[in-house]
C-alpha cells in the first residue's frame, strides 16, 4: 500500500503533468485516474513475491543438511520476479488503460516496487532461520538476538 | 563441600572417563568442583591416555561464559597432580619396591620369598600389577604414605572448614584396583581419622564385566580373565569381613562378560571400549556426591528392564539432562562443526548460518577453547556410540547407523529423535530455527560460550 502511494504520488507529480498533456483524450486528471489504477495492479502483483517469500521461508523450506541452508538463489529469483513485474506491468498495462509513461516512471517503480516493496520488506520480514538471506540483510542489525 | 574422585588401575580410567563426562554435562550436584586423582603404574595405558586428553580438554574451555544458570559446565574439574600417580616409578621390579635387598637373609626377606614368586618379583611393573592384587596391595601400602601429594590436599582443605566427598573406583578382579581399593581406601581413613566429621569416602567395586583371550605372551605375568570370577569371590568375602572401609560402597558388574576386541598387557594399546558397567560406575559416584556427608548406610538393587538389552529408561536417575546434553553434543559435532569448518575455508556463506553471523561475530573459531571443545565433543560421541556398539550386549541409546558418516547424513528428520527414543521432535531445521530466535541472557555470557549456551538451551525437548 506504502509502496503502490508512493509510486503514485512521484509519478503523477514528478512527470504525471507533461504525460499527460502529450496523451490523446486526455487531461490530468483523467491520467491520474488512471495510473493509480496501473500503480495498485503493479503493487498488487509485486506484492505476490514478497509474500510469496515469506510462506516459503516460513512454511516450505527446511533445512534437512547444514549445506541446505540459505536458498539464496530462491530469493534472487523472486527479486528477478518482482523486477519483471515492476517494468513489464507499466510497459503492458499502460497501453490497455491509454496512457503514457516515460523512463522516470519505469525507474521510480524499479525502485519502489522491487527495491523497497520486495529487497527492503524482505529483509525486516523473512522468517528467523533465513534472516539474513536478502542481499544486505546484515547490514541493518542483528534481528531476534 | 568438595568432591574427590579417585581412579585406580584401569578399570578406575574408565570409570573417570564417564565420570568426566557426566560431570561436563552438569550431572554432579550443585556447582561444587571435582577434583580428580588416579593412581595406575602404567602411566602409557591407553585407556587413561583417552581420560587424560578429555580432562585436559575441559581444564581448558570450562571456563567459558556460560552462564551460572545452566547445569552447563557447572562442575568445575580440577586435576590433581602427579597426574597420573605412579607408585612404581619407572623399570622397577618388586624387589626394587620393597627394598628386598636390605632384607635378603632377614626373617622378613624369607616371609616375603615364601609369598611371592620369582616371577611376579622379578617383572618390570611399567605396564601395572598385571592381575596380580598382592603385588599392588605391597607396593601401594609402601609407596602411597610417602609418594602421594593426595591426603595433604585434602587435609588443606579440610582444614579451611570444607567438608569432602572422596569416591574410588576400581575393579576388584584384576590387579592395580582390586590391590588399590582396599588399601587407598584404609590408608585415606587413618591419614584423615582426626577429621571424620567432615570426610565421607565412598568407592564403587566394579566387578567382572568383559574378558579376553591372551595371544602370543603366554610366558609373561599378565591379568587373566580365567582368574576374574576367583579373584572377585576372594575380594567380596575380604570386603565383607571390612564392612566399615566405605561409608558407602556400590557394586556393579555384568553377567554377560564383554569380549575385548584386542589383547593388550597394558601400555598405549590396552584401549578399551567403553563399557555401560563404566556408566553405571560414574553414576554411582554421582549418586554418592548427592547424598548427606554422614548419609545411614542403604542397600539397593537396582537392574535394568529387559535381561539383554538396556535403554534410556534403565537409567538409574533422570536421563533429561543426559539426552539433552547428548544432542548438544551431537548437534554440534554434526551440524555445526561441519559449518564451522566450511566458513574458515571459505567454502560456505555466512549468510547462510544466521545463529554463526550473531553468535561468532568476533568469536575467533581457531582459539584453544573453541578447539579444545571440539576435540571433546568428538571424544564424547564417540564414547557414547562406543557404549551403544558393545559387543555381546545390546544397547539402545542411540542409533548409531545415524552417526557412522561424520557429518551426519540427515536422511530422517527426526535425527534428534534417534537420540532418545521417540520423546523428541526435534529436527535439525528446528535446531536451526530455535538458534535464530530472541536470546537473553546475562552481559557474562558471552563470545563461544554464548553459542554454547544457546545451542544446550535449545536442544531440551
């Protein structure tokens, strides 16, 4: 939710005004209407991969050998995921609702919707056992010690 | 109160090297400290050499910071130097023992001729008294008065206002202990008579549990297994006849006798398997530690459920402790050690072992008593499966087809489990969990004992 208010208040301010006025039948408002509908399907759908994570760590994998542990390679795929989903989203959707986007819009969902709504969350939410399997998690303090 | 334990001859080693471990993983009473002798001429047996290297182990990581709210390392070991203690020095015979030339043509000398053979006077005691308890019984009577450092120790600390608990253990059917148990035990009670109100001495009489068959030696004094049943019958009518030598005395023994896989006269081969005889042993001084220092003097029997086969639950106390203590270990030498191992060659993540990047940042895993306790978790599995791959008695605690690969091969999730039965759940992912969740503990624990101590704490059922 955070993350999809975020991508919407940047985007539409940020560049929502020149997209807008470039766009066919289109004024600003009616654009920002419609790329908050854009912004909640991209969140909604990245949000699958967080939480996607969280069950897997939580419910589905154990750790039956001292090597098994980590699956980072799970991880990364789900940031790959939610990568994909950040850019392929916008780049598919916005031509069905009718409205532009730019490069901007692309960036800012990469880094909210992938950097902040997936890595970021990930690293505060993974279960115990694999807390420091997101990139960086060791940096940001010792969770449950 | 201090406890005192006392090892002689072989058999003694043995006892202490349960001992030992039972004292490591918290089962003496209270917090008190063990201070642990032994007595044996064959100063290179292998037996003691193993015992030796455990405490050696333990003098060196019980110090870690564990916590003084864990029955974790909470007996402290003390070794009481000359460690071992021989009586007979080095080369020497019978005859250079008893000073037998000064008294040659005396009536003295005759009497002595008379009562031991040229054989047994003539023999080199490097390698122990041999089977042979009139030989240890002479040489220990002499030497013990003025050779051992023990009686003045514990004199010291009787004489601060401390009250001591002094267990021996030895066998009476081979030679050093069935020489040494009488005789230490009669010599400590006269040394200490002005002191009687604050000494207890106790000692556990471990009658035949094993024999053996003598290969290509067949000219030399050596123990025989033959002579075992004999010999234990000739010591139990002596103690019958000396009921008041122990305040209290325990009897263990096997009916099924043991075949020892390799003959040895003494020295480094003589490398006995551990033996659940030796257990019993160790939990008897246990149990003598536990009870009031002027307890009235009981008699139990006690035996196990089922005639050949012996479990957890013939446990003579609580096995909780134990089990945990035994999946601690365990765990460590299985799951964690491997880890360790793989981190310091850089073969493995640290992302990847969240309890290794909170517990040993700044833990130098390469340190003496990071090392030390390595080696010891080694030994004390590979005690325990010795004592559950007896040969000629089946024993079930745990399942040793589980640690014939090292690491451990986790092909059931339950390894935990197989430890003990079927009491626990445990798995190694919930090992693996429970070392991940919120720890507090006291600022002094600390570093590797930290570790340690979460690793004991979270492997309870």
């Amino acid at each position: 939710m955070a993350c999809a208010a975020a991508a919407y208040y940047l985007g539409s301010n940020v560049t929502g005004h020149a997209l807008a006025t470039a766009s066919d039948n289109m004024n600003y408002s009616r654009w920002q209407e419609k790329f908050f509908a854009l912004t909640r399907t991209t969140a909604l759908i990245n949000g699958l991969c967080a939480l996607l994570w969280f069950l897997a760590a939580r419910f589905f994998f154990t750790v039956d050998e001292a090597t098994g542990a980590g699956k980072r390679i799970i991880w990364a795929a789900l940031l790959m995921a939610s990568l994909a989903i950040s850019l392929g989203v916008p780049h598919l959707y916005a031509p069905m609702l009718g409205i532009k986007l730019n490069g901007i819009i692309f960036g800012l969902n990469a880094v909210i919707f992938t950097g902040l709504g997936y890595w970021f969350l990930t690293i505060f939410t993974t279960p115990l056992a694999f807390k420091y399997t997101p990139l960086g998690a060791q940096f940001f303090g010792r969770r449950g010690v | 109160m201090s406890y005192y334990f006392l090892s002689i001859g072989g058999t003694g080693a043995k006892v202490m090297e349960s001992l030992t471990h039972l004292c490591i993983a918290g089962l003496l009473p209270s917090n008190e400290r063990l201070y642990i002798a032994a007595i044996d001429p064959d100063v290179g047996n292998g037996n003691l050499e193993r015992t030796s290297t455990a405490l050696n182990n333990f003098a060196v990581f019980q110090n870690l910071s564990v916590g003084n709210d864990t029955s974790l390392f909470k007996n402290k070991i003390s070794i009481v130097r000359p460690f071992p203690w021989n009586p007979t020095g080095h080369d020497k015979t019978l005859d250079d023992l008893i000073e037998f030339y000064h008294h040659s043509r005396s009536p003295v000398g005759n009497l002595y001729e008379v009562l031991y053979t040229k054989k047994e006077r003539d023999t080199t005691l490097n390698e122990g008294f041999r089977g042979h308890p009139s030989i240890g019984a002479a040489v220990l009577a002499k030497k013990f008065e003025d050779g051992s450092r023990l009686t003045a120790q514990i004199e010291k600390v009787i004489s601060e206002g401390d009250a001591v608990k002094i267990f021996l253990a030895g066998s009476v059917f081979g030679g050093t202990g069935a020489a040494g148990l009488p005789t230490i035990a009669r010599l400590l009670k006269n040394n200490l008579a002005d002191y009687a109100d604050r000494v207890s001495i106790g000692g556990v009489l471990i009658l035949p549990y094993f024999s053996f068959t003598p290969t290509n030696k067949l000219d030399e004094l050596f123990a025989r297994s033959e002579n075992f049943l004999p010999n234990t019958k000739a010591a139990l009518k002596y103690y019958s006849e000396k009921e008041n030598l122990f305040d209290a005395t325990y009897f263990v023994g096997d009916t099924v006798m043991t075949p020892v896989s390799e003959f040895s006269v003494g020295s480094a081969n003589q490398r006995n398997e551990a033996h659940v005889v030796e257990l019993y042993a160790a939990l008897a001084a246990a149990d003598f530690y536990s009870r009031p220092l002027h307890a009235p003097k009981i008699f139990k029997y006690i035996c196990h459920h089922e005639r050949d086969k012996f479990s957890w639950s013939d446990f003579p106390a609580s096995a909780e402790r134990f089990v945990q203590f035994a999946r601690f270990i365990f765990a460590y030498v299985h799951l964690i050690k491997p880890v360790l191992l793989d981190l310091v060659s850089g073969s493995a993540k640290a992302y990847k072992y969240p309890w290794f990047v909170d517990f040993f940042d700044g833990v130098d895993i390469t340190a003496p008593d990071v090392v030390n306790f390595t080696f010891y978790a080694e030994a004390f599995a590979a005690w325990l499966k010795q004592i559950e791959t007896l040969n000629g008695r089946e024993v079930f605690l745990i399942d040793s087809a589980m640690f014939e690969a090292n690491p451990a091969k986790i092909v059931d999730k339950k390894l935990f489990a197989m430890l003990d039965g079927s009491k626990s759940n445990l798995t190694l992912h919930e090992i693996f969990y429970r070392l991940t969740e919120p720890f507090k503990a006291d600022s002094s624990v600390k570093g590797f004992g930290k570790f340690l101590r979460r690793l004991y704490d979270v492997c309870a059922v």
